[in-house]
C-alpha cells in the first residue's frame, strides 16, 4: 500500500497532471496547470511575506551572508534576485510547502518523491524605456545545480498576479530541454538575448518562445535542462513571482568541476555531510521534503 507525506484532497487529486499532459512536458520542456492550484489567500499571504522581507524583516537567518544573490535597496529594482528566501520568510516557506506543487512536480518527473533545492523570489519594477532593463538573460536551471546528478530537476514558476504578455512573464524556448550543450547555460544576467541566442541556434533547431501566460493561482513547470528567460516588465504593475528549483528523489551530491578548479554550490556548505564528508542533497533541513510516496 502507498503512503505519502500529506494526503491531497480529492479536489487536489484531480489537479494532477495526466498521462497526455506528462508526455506533453517531456516533448516541449512546460507545463501550465489547467486549473488554479494555490489558494489566493496563500498567494496574498506570500505577498505581504515578500513586502516584509523587502523591509528587511527576517524570520530567521542564513549562517552565510554572501554566496548566493540576495537584491538589497540601492541596487536597482530592473530585477530584484533574492536567493534562498523561504530559510528567512515564514510565509514563503508557507507557500512552497503546499504538497500540491511537489505532488505534480512528482509526477511530471516520475519521481517518487520531490525535495526543494533552492527558491529565489524575484521582482521587476516597470521600465521606464525602451531598452534592456529588466531582461532576464536565456539561461538554464540546471546549470546552477551541476553538483547534482540528476537530469529530471524541474523548476516551479508562481507569480503572485496574473501572468500577462506584458508583465514580464517567463519565456521557455519549446522542447529546448533536448538539446545538447545547455547544462553549463549560467547566463542570467546577460540582457543581450540575440547574442546568447548565437549560442544554441543551428539549421537544425527552431527557436519558439513560448510566453506562460496564466491565471493568479495557476503554476508553471519546466524542465531544468529547457533554456529559459524574460523580457522586461512593459505593464504599469511590478512583476513578482516565486521560482523554486526542485529535485527528485533519486538526485545526489556529485563533484563539479570546470577548468580544473572544483565548483560548489552555496547549500553544499549549509547542509548536513553524508559519512565520505561530501553534501547530503536529502538533509531536511536545507532541502525539505515537498512531496513523497514511500
């Protein structure tokens, strides 16, 4: 008999992603919910959150204060990019841990189970003009998490508003998520998205921006090898949303290295130790259980 870490209620259990659905992610990369998944008092909730934790109220801290990408006032609100926030956001940490986002994750990766690797919150301030500012550059989750040995790591997108074709929604290149030479892709910050564009294009690949454009309550998904990005915010609103990087149950702790120098991620120095003394990618601590059939 199966047994999992929270029951879903029926209404939940139809939410699932079906078989079609399933093969539809593994061919293009995305997936949108058909059906609002979170509730909008626990979306308005992350957003008072989020309010807080831009005026600087913590409800813990991180042992570290450097290392990952945490937006301060004074830098500039193009692209607010704050790492790691549901360890110091009591509501955040609310949000993420609604077992219906790992249940779907679960399935969509065939997974048995569902552990959050890192959350970063990010916010977008309208542009002023015409340029550049507030592009998010194409890039790949799964370049940031190349100590890991899993290729099914999937990313859950929820913005805290509708997603509108001018608000600045995420971007998934179609069925990129099968190409070669996307998993060291760490260009988040590049704005010139022509000249990354040079990068992945051939005779033999298409590129089709799929905009995903959804309903407040309704989450996105995409595979962590699909290249990914965004356009600045060109509505009169800002732009919030809450992207979590998730792993499967099978992922582990691998070295990385790149030109002879050994790359760590931030958590591999918060996180318990396994007895060989590498990272443990399953201490609930750091990497919390969203979602798990055992």
């Amino acid at each position: 008999m199966k047994t999992f870490t929270q029951p879903l209620t029926k209404e939940q259990l139809a939410l699932l992603p079906t078989d079609e659905d399933v093969a539809f992610y593994e061919e293009h990369g995305w997936f949108i919910t058909k059906e609002k998944v979170i509730p909008d008092e626990i979306i308005d909730e992350a957003i008072l959150g989020s309010e807080r934790f831009y005026r600087g109220e913590r409800d813990a801290t991180l042992p570290y204060s450097n290392g990952y990408s945490d937006w301060k006032p004074g830098d500039g609100d193009a692209v607010r990019n704050n790492q790691h926030v549901s360890y110091r956001n009591k509501e955040l940490r609310k949000l993420l841990l609604q077992p219906i986002i790992g249940a779907i994750a679960a399935r969509l990766a065939r997974s048995r189970g569902i552990r959050l690797f890192e959350d970063t919150l990010v916010y977008k301030a309208p542009v002023k003009n015409d340029g550049e500012e507030g592009v998010v550059g194409w890039h790949t989750d799964r370049s940031y998490s190349s100590n890991s040995t899993s290729n099914k790591m999937l990313s859950a997108w929820i913005p805290f508003h509708d997603s509108e074709p001018l608000r600045s929604p995420l971007v998934v290149i179609d069925g990129s998520q099968k190409w070669s030479g996307n998993e060291h892709m760490r260009t988040f910050n590049n704005r010139n998205l022509k000249e990354l564009e040079k990068q992945f294009t051939s005779l033999e690949r298409e590129i089709v921006e799929v905009p995903i454009i959804m309903k407040k309550g309704h989450i996105s998904f995409h595979h962590g090898l699909a290249i990914h990005g965004s356009y600045p915010n060109y509505s009169n609103s800002p732009r919030l949303a809450f992207a979590l990087y998730l792993q499967d149950y099978d992922n582990r702790y691998q070295p990385f290295w790149n030109n002879g120098k050994q790359i760590h991620h931030f958590l591999d120095s918060v996180c318990r130790k396994q007895p060989d003394g590498n990272p443990d990618y399953s201490d609930p601590a750091v990497f919390p259980t969203l979602w798990s059939e055992f």
